[in-house]
C-alpha cells in the first residue's frame, strides 16, 4: 500500500508539475506563437487577418496546442471594385467573435506548423462579385510574394464552421443568396497555390433575390463540396446541394484563365414543394395549389467570359404528366407536359440566342389544350406563339379562385397563332407577342361574366373574331348591363391593346343598342369616410386613352338620371380623352335635338363641352323638368309653357360624375317660343302697380322671338318689343344665375289707362316725365330691379333721357330732310344707299291680339312744319 501510495504521489507531482510547466510555457510562448501563426497566415493568404486577444493553450487539447482568438477579422481580397456596392461596406470578408487555431505541440519546439483544425464561431461571412467578375474572396497569392513562407506548410485537416451567417451578392447577373452555416465541417489542405477543399455543411436559406424578384422562405439545405484548386484553376469533383430532398449536382471546373466547363443537372426535382418557393407577391395567390410531378434540369456552361461576350449556355428541361390541384375546387389539371430550352448560340449572344417551349399539352376539367412558344434573337426578337383549346370561363373562374368574378358561363374557341417581330425595344413582356402579326380566330358561344363590385355584367355574348392584319366581327351580339347591343367593326391593333399593351385601338365600328344608361356603368364604393350613411360614392366616368374608333351608333333609347330620349342616331369618333359627335340626332322632351359636339376630359377627370344644336318643338316646361330648372330657382318649370325652336351654340362644363356646372356655361343663339305663357313671374307681378294683378299671373302669348346670351353667370336679354295679353311692352335686361337681375320697361300710357288698367289711377306724380312718341302716344319707363325674393319697380330717368336724345335726333333730321325737299335751303346731298328693311329681330304674337297690327309696321305720320302752317292755304 505504502509503494502504491508513493507512486501515485509521484504521479501526481509530476502531472501538476506538466501542467504548472504547460501553463508556464503558454504564458511565456503565447505572444511568439500567435504572432507566428498570424504572420503565417498572412503570409500564405493575400489579404490581411487581425484580431484582438489571443491566448495560448497547451493543457486544454492536450497533446495538441490551440490558440484562442476572439474578435477575429479578415479583411476583403483587394482586387475588386467596391465602389460598385454603393451603401454596403465591403471592407471585411469574414468577422468572428471567436475562433481557435489547433496544431501539434511539437511544432512550437519545430518551428514548423502544421494546422489540424480551425474553428470560427458565431461570424459573418461577406462574399461580394462585382461586374467585371472579380471578387473580395480571392485570398491565394504568388509564391514570389511568400516573403519565404512558401514553405510553411497549410494542412488544415478540419475547418468547423457553427453559426456564421453568410452574404453573397453577385453584380454580374444581380443576385443576392443569404443564409447561415448551423454546423460546417471542411477538410483543407493548402501548400502554396495548391487546395484541396472538401467538407459539407447544413445551411438554411432565408432570401433569393435576382433582380426585383425575390424569396423569402427559410429553406434548410444541404451542401457537400469537394475541389481541388492550383494554378490550372478550380476543379470540381462531384459537388451536391440538397434542397427538399431535390440534388443539385455540379461537375466541371474553372480554369485559371477564368474558361468555364460546367454542368449542373437535377434528374428529380418533385414539383410538389415547389410552391415553397414562389416569389413572396405570390405566395397568397398560389397558397392553395398543390402541384406533383418531376421535373428534369440540366444546365451546361461552356467558354470564357469577357467584357463583350458570355460563356456558351446550353439549358434545357421538360415536365411530364403533372397535375395542380386547387383545394377548394374538384377541378385540377393535369396531363400538364412540355419540354423546352434556352440557349445563347452559336455567337454566345443575345442576338444568336432562342428560347422555346414545345409539346405543351394540358386539361382544365373537361378542356383541353396543347401550343407552343418560341423566342429568337434577344435584341430584335422573332416570337411564335401557338395555342388551342376551349376555354370554359366557369371552370377557369373556379379553378383560379377569382374572387371579383361572381358567375361565368359559356365557352371560348380559341385557335390563336402569332409570330412576328415586336421592334426594338428597352424591355419586352409575353404580352408583347399579341403585338406580332396573326392568324387566330375566336369564337364566342353564349358567353357570360359579371365582375362582384364592379358594373360590369356580360351575357349571352355570341360572335366570332377574325385577328389577321386587322381584327374584325360581324353582328357581334351580347347583353351588357341588361342592354342588348349589337356591332361590327374593323379594329387595329386589337389583341394588344386587349392585353395591356401601350398601342392605341384604331378603327371603325357600327353600334346599336335598345337602351343605354350611363349610370350602370359607374362604380360604386364606400371608400369616402365621410359617407356614414351607406349610401355608395360614385366613381369618376374615365375616357380612354388608347382608342381612335370611328362610330356610327344607333339607341332607342337613352336614360340618365331625370334625362330621356329616343331614336338616337350619329357619328362619334372617339380619340384619346375625347369624344367628338360630328353628327347627332335624337327625340327627346316631345322635339326634336340635332347638331354635333365635342366633349374633352381634362387632367381632373371633369369635362369640358362644346356643341351647336338645332331644337324643333321641344316643350320648355319639360325641359326645365329635366334638367332642374337649369340650376336656377327664379324661372322655374311651373312658370312657363311652350313649345321650343331654334338654334343654340353652348360651352358647358361638367365633373367627373356627369354633373353639369351651370354657372359656368357659355351660350347664344335664337329661338322661336309658340303657343307660350308666363305664369305667376315674379318680374311681370311686380307691375301689378299698374295692371290688374289677375291679368298679369297668366300671360299668353302666340309666338315669341328673340335672341339670347349666357356668359359669366348672366343671362343676356337683348331688346325686344312684346304684344300681350296684359299690356304691350319693350323689354330688354340682364338676369344673374344668382337671382339678380334688372329689366329696363317701356310702357305705352295708353295701355295703362285702358281698361285693362286700373280705374281711378294717376300717374303725373308717379310715373315722372312721360314723353309722346310723336304719333300722339304717351310712354312710360320703368326699371325692374331685383335681388333674390324682393322686387322693386322704379322710373327709368337714364332710358327716358335716352330716348329724348334719340327722338331730338330723329326730329331734327325730318326737319332737315323738309326744309331740303321744299324750299332747297340746304344742299342736296347724296342718297345714301336704300338699305332693305331687315325684318325685326324679335316678333312676338300674343294670343288675342290683331294679328294683322302685330305684323305691319304703322305708318309714319310725319308733322306738318311751321312753314307749311303758315303759307297753307285756308
């Protein structure tokens, strides 16, 4: 026991005099071990590794040593543009917040290091490429740049890697792939320019963006890479990435010279979770498709890259028998099959390259369908598209979960082929290829649509479409809101505007229609918070932007609002924000409206109108009925009656919803009133101060005759006499659309002292000067001013003076002409030219008086002068 004892005291002493010894010696060599390590690796690699603390340690992988590093840094390969990568640092390639560097004990007495593993725990790894192909991770340098290193010999038997994230973005083909290593486990042996590399990793990937797509998904995979690397170039031995279970397998190498002979294949990619990696815009959309199937992939890449050429690129696939199946549908597809293929040809250039889809064949419940599709010459593309099939809108709608289609029905015959050359362009989308020269027809069979919380509601369409040079159909028929129509035309340009395209719709086509009502095609929402009622916000009628149509069209009738109208006829041609009716006709408030127009969108969706029209017989109270008393409360619907001629010209703005702007229309022109009255007007009341008030609540009257203007508000009455019921009268005066207004009257004194004048009255004091006509009548002016509601009737001092002058003027020019013609006291002068006498700008026939007066002018009765007066013989 005692020798037992001893011995292990012995050992005991010298295990702790080892440790005491190797803890001493790490103390002491740590400083000169690491710096030899560091220069080492900084030496062998062309970039440059710092760190912060470091410690050495011979106990704790006894017997091998190990030297602890903690915030550890690499630094970026130099030859690379980093200018390229605005708003990113690309000044580090790896950060770790610790690493350790294992090798044998030995090597410290050696001098002489062989590295049997590296570690790095909890980094980030930042892989950049920029456009001309050279990256921040080329860390391999010459041997004549060693400083005597070349030597040192690298073997790094095990590099572990645990949770280092990772960045790679590459500027050539502007891609992105970010993921982490959980747990890396590599081989590396490295003397000189010479490395060997093997090792596999589980990785997850959370982003894969090229271009402006991407994808958002955290993807596990697996990668298993073995290559060698020497001063030929990078070979690759059977190099894998697993990802659900789907082997992407690379083979080939890079030569030095940066020449590519690549391949990668996948022989079972299963496209049941595919899904997982649909771009994130359309993750929503696809959630509840289920695809199955394999599909095949093999891509090889052959040649040397340079500024002005690509490499060869061969890549073809094909898919075969899969099926998509939606869960909320029994529908599905299948039978879905193609082949196709991409290549750059023989020049490695977008001009020589092609790409192609063929064997397509598929079925969509009880449709089938089969094509193809082809592109060649990237810069100046030839495209062919070839498709078949019936085409079920209710199973389509079904299968692709259309939420804004509420029913479908009908079929489609689709025979469609387009080939062609779209023209230069910056970019091209599919939908370009409807641009391209055609030989289609499609067949319309009872087709039907309603779109859910849109106006929009198609029935019953039946026609067929012949696309060639131009697109044209003949008694094309359908049920649009409830109105049946019926057109032919010709059309331009048609499948692509169709689609989307910026082209504009050119042609001709004749429409007809048993009814139209704007309103039915109007949106409606509840978007406005304001509208707390339920009631729904009307959205704004747009005019297109893309269309050049010329149409002959035809309604039985038209309904908007409180508007109708029948037998509708004309010619519309209808440019980009602009309708413009060079002939229109209809029948509407018991008459007949024809003319033309022209309506404008402006930048604010309100419009602006423009039209000349010739009215016959249309009955004014029901216009004023119609259209609301035109926005005015002073004239109303209730206050006259007529029958309605003439012509008007009128500029008439509008909003976006149809509503007219009455206050600031522009207007003239003439018209013809018959078989008229003037019931209970304010204006003719207010003269009730000198005729009876019941002969002024109901005037009549056989025809009136005047001109008219509306500008800035105001409507413009110019002067006219009028013969009535009531009294005979001059009017003339100027109304605002804000119901004020001022009327100059000149009465005839007899007509007030008549018997339809009130008995008894006076009028020296009240009606001021009053002035003889010189055929022995007597007028009287007066002024009618008012202001909403109130009324004023007044003398008119400024017409009467107006008239004075204008009688004196009158008068001494008889006298003139007298004194002349009898007793030649002044030179004869020149007749002027004998001007027809112009019938009168304004004719009014009143009901009930002579007929025969109110069309003769009276005679003139010229005065005898003092001279005949005086040397008349008695």
């Amino acid at each position: 026991m005692k020798l037992a004892a001893k011995i292990l005291k012995i050992i005991s002493i010298l295990f702790v005099s080892v440790l005491v010894l190797l803890f001493s010696v790490s103390l002491i060599m740590q400083n000169k071990v690491a710096g030899i390590l560091l220069k080492s690796l900084n030496n062998n690699f062309s970039t440059k590794i710092e760190t912060g603390s470091y410690r050495l340690s011979l106990i704790k992988k006894f017997p091998k040593a190990s030297v602890e590093l903690k915030n550890v840094l690499v630094h970026s390969s130099p030859d690379f543009d980093r200018a390229s990568f605005k708003g990113i640092n690309t000044d580090t390639l790896l950060t770790a917040k610790s690493a350790s560097i294992d090798f044998r004990t030995i090597d410290i007495l050696r001098g002489a290091y062989t590295f049997t593993k590296i570690s790095v725990r909890s980094g980030n790894l930042n892989l950049f490429t920029d456009t001309s192909g050279h990256d921040n991770y080329d860390i391999s340098r010459n041997e004549d740049e060693t400083d005597g290193a070349a030597n040192v010999r690298l073997n790094l038997n095990r590099i572990n890697l645990s949770d280092v994230a990772f960045v790679y973005n590459d500027l050539r083909v502007d891609l992105i792939i970010r993921g982490i290593f959980k747990e890396g486990r590599f081989k590396s042996k490295i003397r000189g320019n010479n490395i060997d590399f093997d090792g596999n990793s589980k990785m997850i990937f959370d982003l894969f963006q090229l271009g402006s797509t991407s994808i958002r998904q955290s993807i596990p995979a697996d990668l298993e890479v073995g290559l060698n690397q020497n001063e030929k170039g990078t070979f690759f031995r059977k190099s894998t990435m697993r990802i659900e279970n789907w082997d992407f397998v690379l083979t080939g190498f890079v030569a030095s010279d940066n020449y590519l002979d690549l391949n990668v294949a996948a022989d079972n990619i299963d496209i049941s979770k595919i899904t997982r990696f649909v771009p994130e815009k359309y993750n929503e959309a696809v959630s509840g498709y289920h695809p199955s199937g394999n599909l095949k992939f093999n891509w090889i890449t052959k040649g040397k890259p340079t500024s002005t050429e690509d490499p060869h690129y061969d890549i073809t696939f094909s898919l075969k028998n899969a099926s998509i199946d939606y869960n909320r549908s029994d529908l599905k597809i299948d039978r879905f099959s193609f082949d196709g293929g991409f290549t750059n040809g023989t020049k490695n250039r977008p001009q020589t390259s092609a790409f192609n889809v063929t064997n397509f064949t598929a079925r969509l419940g009880s449709s089938d369908y089969k094509g193809s599709f082809s592109v060649s010459d990237f810069t100046n593309p030839g495209a062919e598209l070839v498709f078949k099939g019936k085409l079920l809108p209710a199973e389509l709608r079904e299968f692709l979960n259309l939420k804004n289609v509420s029913s479908a029905g009908g079929s489609i015959d689709l025979d469609l082929k387009f080939s062609g050359r779209p023209g230069k362009k910056d970019t091209y989308r599919f939908s370009d290829v409807f641009d391209l020269d055609s030989q289609s027809e499609v067949v319309f069979n009872s087709v039907g649509i309603k779109l859910e919380n849109k106006q929009l509601d198609i029935r019953d369409a039946t026609g067929r479409f012949l696309i060639n040079e131009s697109t044209t159909t003949d008694n094309f028929r359908l049920t649009l809101n409830k109105q049946s129509i019926l057109f032919s035309g010709k059309f331009m340009n048609f499948p692509g505007w169709l689609t989307g395209n910026p082209v504009n719709l050119l042609g001709s086509a004749t429409i007809s229609a048993s009814s139209f009502r704007p309103e039915l095609f109007m949106d409606t929402s509840v978007e406005n918070e304001e509208i707390g009622n339920g009631t729904a916000e009307q959205a704004p009628l747009t005019l297109p932007d893309d269309v050049n149509l010329d149409v002959d069209f035809r309604l039985d009738t038209l309904v908007y609002k409180t508007f109708d109208a029948r037998n509708i006829t004309g010619t519309v041609s209808v440019k980009p924000k602009m309708m413009n009716f060079r002939t229109f006709s209809m029948n509407s408030q018991k008459g007949r409206v024809s003319g033309n127009g022209l309506v404008v969108q402006n930048h604010d969706k309100s419009f602006i109108s423009r039209g000349s029209f010739a009215v016959t017989e249309v009955d004014v109270n029901e216009s004023f009925v119609t259209f609301h008393n035109f926005g005015q409360d002073f004239l109303k619907a209730e206050n006259i009656a007529g029958s309605l001629s003439g012509n008007i010209t009128l500029i008439l703005p509008v909003d976006s919803l149809l509503n007219p702007d009455i206050r600031s229309i522009t207007a003239e022109g003439k018209y013809t009133l018959t078989d008229g009255a003037l019931i209970d007007f304010d204006p003719i009341k207010a003269l009730s101060s000198f005729i009876e008030l019941s002969e002024l609540e109901n005037i009549r009257f056989d025809k009136l005759e005047n001109d008219f203007f509306i500008r800035n508000n105001v409507f413009y009455l110019p002067q006219m006499d009028i013969k009535s019921s009531a009294a005979d009268l001059t009017v003339n005066g100027e109304h605002s659309f804000d119901n004020d207004y001022q009327y100059h009257v000149k009465m005839l004194l007899s007509e007030i002292l008549s018997n339809k004048a009130r008995r008894n009255r006076t009028f020296s004091d009240d009606f001021g000067e009053v002035q003889d006509d010189g055929l022995g009548r007597t007028s009287v002016f007066l002024k009618i001013d008012g202001m909403g509601e109130e009324v004023k009737v007044s003398y008119d001092m400024k017409a009467a003076g107006t008239q004075i002058r204008e009688n004196l003027k009158k008068e001494k020019q008889t006298l003139k002409t007298i004194f002349n013609e009898e007793y030649g006291l002044y030179k004869k002068e020149p007749e002027p030219d004998q001007k027809k006498t112009s019938r009168p700008r304004f004719r009014i026939k009143w009901e009930g008086s002579d007929t025969t007066a109110a069309e003769k002018e009276p005679p003139v009765q010229r005065k005898e002068s003092f001279l005949n007066r005086l040397f008349k013989k008695k």
